[in-house]
C-alpha cells in the first residue's frame, strides 16, 4: 500500500480518531513500513504537461 500522507495527517481523511487509529494499527501490524523521500513523478509530469 502506499500513501501520499504520514500516519500523522490520517485524521483528515478519517473523521473519527479511534477509526484513524484502529486503520493505521491494522497496517503496520507485522508491517515493514518505508518512507521514501522522493519527488512524486505523477505531480512533475502534470506540471511539465501543463
């Protein structure tokens, strides 16, 4: 899976925090989880087409 957001913004798209945290919990159960600092190669080839 993968996001655009951190776990700490989640709250934005969760309107509940116990819903946030229960959604967050069951990803990283047993999870390896990467965070890659990278330019975002969607967003670069919408503003270089426009």
């Amino acid at each position: 899976m993968t996001a655009n957001q951190p776990f700490g913004e989640w709250n934005r798209i969760f309107p509940d925090p116990a819903m946030t945290l229960a959604a967050v919990a069951h990803l990283v159960h047993r999870a390896t989880t990467l965070e890659l600092n990278i330019e975002n190669y969607r967003r670069r080839a919408a503003v270089e087409c426009g």
